[in-house]
C-alpha cells in the first residue's frame, strides 16, 4: 500500500465569476521514502492539489470530491480534531517564503518546541533539546546559540532551515514542500536540496515537492507528475520523463528552458515556445485542454479528454498521439 | 562625429554606491565597479541577492545618485550633470524592470503608457504618436486592441511586452532590464526572452541584462560580468566562462545550479558553499569571497585582489590564486551529486 493514495481529486472554488475549476480529477499516489515532484507552471493546480491533503483550503468556498488517503485513512472525512492530530504530526508542511511563514515575534526555539509540545507532550527542557538536535539536523551552525534567536537575526537560507526544521520536528511520515527553494539564491537552494535529500535518507520521510523549476526536479526527484490546466498530464521517474516525455506539454517545457535553445534558420539561437495561453480555469472542457497550443493536435483531441494511459512501466500520459520512442 | 574605433556605449568607472544605515553604519552596495558596453552588446550583469547588481543599473540611470566613480554614455560623463540637463539623454538609455505588476501605471491605457517617452520627449503627439505606438506594440506581438487596454487586462507575459514597447520606443542606444522574465512562467520566458533576442538584433541597442539565472545569460549575453558583495570577480566572453570558470564564486556559483537533465545533473560534482554571505554593512577584508571559499589562503584575508587578466586576455578576475598558468579549483573538494 502507497503511504498517500489520491484518487479522483478534484478542487473547485466559489467565486464571485463562479467556480473556478482547479483541480480536475487527478490521481497518484506517493510511496513511502519517495520524493515526488508535482511540477507544472502557474494556475496548474499543483499547490491546490498538494494543500488539500493537510486540508489548508479555506473550507467555507472550497468545494472538494474524491479521495485522499494516508496509510489507508481517508483524510478527506476526517473530523477536524483528527486531522489536527495528523497535521504537523503525520504531515507537514513547508511554504515558499520563508520570512512570512515564521513568527517575527517568537525565537525560533520557541516555534520549533511549540510543535513538540503540541504533538509529542514533550516537558520544556526536553523540547528545548531536541530543537536543537533539530537545528542542527537541518544543517544551521552554533545551534545553541541560534535556538534563542529571532527570524529577523537569520538569513533567508536560514530561515528555511527552521521552516524544515519545524516541519520534521514530529518525524512526520510525509512532507510537503511548497516551492521551497524558490525565493532563495542558486548557492543556498543547493544546500537547502541536500537537507530534503538527507531527511529522506536518514530518517525514510516521503517528500512531495511542489516546484516550477525542472533543474530541482531533475537534481532531486525519484518520480514527477506534470500538471496542466488542473488536470495531472503525465507522470514517470524523473529518468524515464526526462529521457522519453510523452506528453507534448512536458516535452514542450523541457524545450523552453534556455538550456534547450536551438540554433535557428537564420543562424540566431532561438527558444522553442509554447503558443497561446493557458485556457481559463473559470472553463471545463471537456477536449484535451492542451490543444489549441499542442504542435500534435488532431481532430480527436478535440472530440473528447484523452485519458491518463500506460506507455510502459510507470509511465502515464494523458494523450492521444504522445511522442517519445521507447 | 563616430571614431573608427567603436566608442562604448556606456562605460561605468570605479562605481561606489554606500547608503546610509542609521547609527554610522554604511551599506557597501557597489564597491569600485568598472564594466564597459559596445555597441550593440548584450553584457550580462549576474549575482545572487544583494550583491548589488541592481544598484549597478540604478546608479547608470540616475535613479540612485552614485556615492563616487563615474557614469559615462557615449563618451560623455554624465555623472554630475543636473536633472535638467540629464533629461534629453534620457532618450538614449531606457530600463526594463522585473516586476511587471508594479511597473506599469494601472490608471493609464497601454497606449497612454507606450506613448508617454513620445510625448515627455516631444517627439511626436497625436495621430502620430498613435501611428508610433501601434507600430511599436506591433513590433513586441500585441495588437492594436490592446492600446485602449489597462494594465490589469493583460497577463504577465503580456505586459512584459508592453514594458518593452515603451522602453524601446525612442530607440534607445542602451537598455537596462533588470531580471525582466524572472517573474515569468518558462513558456512565456522562452516567447520574451526570444522577443527581446530578436529586437535586441533587429534595432542593434546595447543592453545591460540584469539577473540572477545562469540559462538566461547563456543564452542572451555576448560578455558576463559576474558580482559578489558589491565587486565584480570575474568578467569575460560568455561562451569562455560557460566553459572555463576562473574565480571559485564563479565556478561554485556554475556548479550549484542544477541541469534540468537527471544523468547529467546527478553526476555533477557541486561546490556547497559553507556559510553565508557576510552583511554588506561590514564587508570582510581583504577578498570578499575569502570567508566561503573553499581555497582561500592567508593571503586573501588580508589583500585585495585585483581585477586583471594576466594572459592579457579578455577574462579579468579578481582572485590571487589565478596565475598565469594557475587556475584554482573550487570543485576539487566537492562532492558528486548524490
């Protein structure tokens, strides 16, 4: 049994413009030690998807169907004191800005003791301790002396170690990283990967990692999911995907990036784009909602939403004419 | 008036810029930094956060006054000129700047926006100036409909283009765009990034690109010049730093920004830099880099380093440790990928 199972995910909001259609129908599931990189560009969905397990969407305009479950417990039904228990304990969370996402008022001692006192009943003394087994765990020098300091006193890089810290303070069995490397700098996002890396390693802890950046997937990775439009349009090992895309929107990312320029006609070094926009999330088609800016586009793909099918072993896309050679 | 040898467009000597920060402390933002620009060059001006990269293309515009040093577009300085008289060369040198949201004013038309240089300038106003605009929006890939558009009407990308248009509408000889796509998804970067390619070539501007992501400056710049606290330490032909880092921040800097391609990714050897980068309110002495650098020696604590190139080259670095026939390796001491 998968640590998280989702199935049929899907995630609608209430808005003044009606509902907005953010996740549609997406399932995969997320075996224990694994991390899993849920990737795509802005508005796919891929943070809807991954906050609906701690259940962090606002409840009163969230409309949510399907199934989410952990070891076997359905999340979804669980009654809110449950899921307070399983919040921070079982599943932990860690956001992209890290200078928001901490208490300017407290030390960071006392945030990281807050979550064992909470959870593990622990005394005082002995949660003082173990937050700086904690800060040194995730790599901040003279822990000692940085446990009584406040968020302002630490860097940006620092920051988000206390964040992680925080996060796997209960030994949570899944943790869910929103983007966060992305407000620190190259030199510090490599260092910040090697902790995510090193809990993984350590103490066996499955990583969903939420990321636009495919250099971070391609570095940490051991299977990714491409989110478009809501809807999840591929998934394989980081390897596999990289190797063989299948899906026109995955290969079409991978081309875009300036890594992947390619020497025009004229002789001009040229980025290959992907046409168009995105389709609005106010509309549920019920085509491949890829195809107006899709260079493999058929007449099919507009007569119904192709499925997500098997091209060999762990590979799923969801298209009619995917590319890749096997 | 031009010389047969091409006269830079911009040339920047011994730059200073300290602010100050209450109590007798100073902000060493840019500390001594000299960079040149030819005509129709792209040099990219790389550096993580708060090594003062944008005080850099600030202080070319005058949007921050420098504290000492000298600014000079086309051979004339323009340092110490007042407002007024900056004023008709600001037709020559425009901005781009990162925040697409923030930049542009949301109570005017995408046409009142475009057409604002035009007019500031008094260069052209009515029909005309509604002929230029609707050619220049043309020209970055938006329509005429557009023009009676609000900023919030567009997305990202979209207004990207329109601070494009109105950047570019004087054709300017120099552009400064300060990480004009890192706010942009990667299929709407690759379309902007091949758009500023394009007009870069077609209207021969030079430009400062200002950034942080590595790709980019690839594949845009012809030269880089990369900056750590305040100083550059390394300048050179892209393709040579690409290929020959000299400077151990360069090559960690090079080292630590993954490939988006997993076999090649997970073999790399990367340079984790121990540390953080030192408060630019009390830089350290000596080399700046000497506190996280891997193969810092006594010296480098103490001197300087100066920014030369011993083969008498084009690839000056600031780095004892690069001899003429020396060239350190950060990476020795790394470790493979995983």
């Amino acid at each position: 049994m998968s640590l998280l199972e989702i199935t049929d995910l899907t995630v609608g909001f209430d808005t003044e413009d009606g509902t907005v259609h953010a996740v549609k129908g997406v399932s995969f599931g997320v075996e224990r030690g694994e991390i899993l990189a849920l990737c795509g560009e802005s508005g796919c969905g891929k943070s809807v998807t991954a906050m609906a397990v701690p259940r962090l969407l606002p409840s009163a305009t969230t409309r949510l169907s399907g199934s989410i479950k952990l070891d076997g417990r359905e999340l979804t039904v669980l009654p809110e004191a449950e899921m307070r228990r399983i919040r921070g304990k079982e599943v932990a969370v860690v956001f992209q800005e890290p200078m928001t996402s901490l208490n300017p008022s407290f030390t960071v001692g006392y945030q990281i003791t807050e979550v064992l006192r909470r959870h593990e009943r622990l005394s005082a003394r002995a949660a003082r301790a173990r937050a700086v087994e904690l800060l040194e765990l995730v790599g901040i020098p003279a822990p000692h002396r940085r446990v009584g300091e406040y968020p302002h006193q630490l860097s940006g890089g620092m920051c988000q170690r206390v964040m992680i810290a925080i996060a796997v303070a209960c030994s949570p069995q899944l943790l869910i990283a929103d983007e966060p490397t992305t407000a620190l700098d190259v030199t510090i996002q490599a260092g910040v990967l090697d902790v995510f890396r090193d809990l993984r390693d350590r103490l066996g802890t499955a990583i969903i990692l939420i990321t636009h950046d495919l250099g971070v997937v391609a570095d940490i990775a051991d299977r990714a999911v491409v989110m478009y439009a809501g809807r999840a349009v591929e998934q394989a090992p980081v390897e596999e995907l990289f190797a063989r895309p299948r899906h026109p929107y995955s290969l079409g990312l991978m081309r875009a990036l300036p890594a992947a320029a390619v020497v025009g006609p004229d002789g001009r070094r040229r980025l290959t784009e992907i046409p168009g926009m995105v389709p609005s999330p106010l509309s549920d088609p019920q085509e491949c909602a890829f195809h107006p800016r899709c260079p493999s586009a058929q007449a099919d793909c507009t007569a119904s939403r192709p499925p997500l099918e098997r091209h060999g072993d762990a590979h799923l896309a969801a298209c009619f004419h995917p590319g890749g050679h096997p | 008036m031009t010389s047969p040898v091409a006269e830079p467009i911009l040339r920047v000597g011994e730059l200073v810029k300290h602010y100050g920060a209450g109590r007798g402390n100073v902000v060493h933002a840019v500390d001594g930094v000299s960079l040149s620009i030819g005509p129709g060059e792209v040099l990219g001006l790389v550096g993580e956060s708060g090594s003062g990269k944008s005080t850099v293309g600030k202080c070319i515009l005058r949007l921050t006054e420098p504290t000492s040093g000298t600014v000079s577009l086309v051979g004339r300085d323009i340092t110490h000129l007042s407002r007024r008289a900056l004023r008709p060369l600001r037709r020559d040198v425009h901005i781009v700047f990162q925040d697409p949201y923030s930049s542009l004013n949301p109570r005017f038309t995408i046409g009142q926006i475009v057409a604002e240089p035009l007019r500031r300038h008094r260069i052209a106003r009515g029909g005309e100036a509604a002929r230029q605009v609707t050619a220049m929006l043309e020209r970055v890939g938006l329509g005429a409909e557009t023009l009676s558009r609000f900023p919030h009407e567009l997305s990202g990308g979209q207004r990207q283009r329109v601070s494009l248009a109105r950047a570019l509408i004087l054709e300017p000889k120099l552009v400064v765009a300060d990480e004009p796509v890192s706010a942009l998804d990667v299929s709407v970067q690759a379309s902007v990034l091949n758009l500023i390619t394009d007009l870069q070539r077609d209207m021969g501007f030079s430009c400062l690109f200002i950034t942080h992501d590595l790709s980019v400056v690839e594949f845009l710049a012809d030269r880089i010049a990369v900056m750590y606290l305040g100083r550059i330490v390394e300048t050179g032909p892209t393709a040579e730093i690409f290929a020959a880092p000299r400077h151990p921040y360069t090559q960690a800097l090079l080292s630590a920004a993954p490939v988006p391609d997993p076999v090649k990714q997970r073999r790399r050897r990367r340079v984790v830099l121990s540390g953080e980068v030192p408060s630019p309110l009390d830089p350290p002495p000596g080399c700046r880099f000497h506190t996280r650098c891997p193969v810092a020696v006594d010296r480098c604590r103490t001197e300087v380093p100066e920014l030369r190139d011993l083969r008498l080259g084009d690839h000056p670095v600031a780095c004892h440790l690069v001899t003429t026939d020396h060239v350190p390796d950060a990476t020795a001491t790394a470790t493979a990928g995983e």
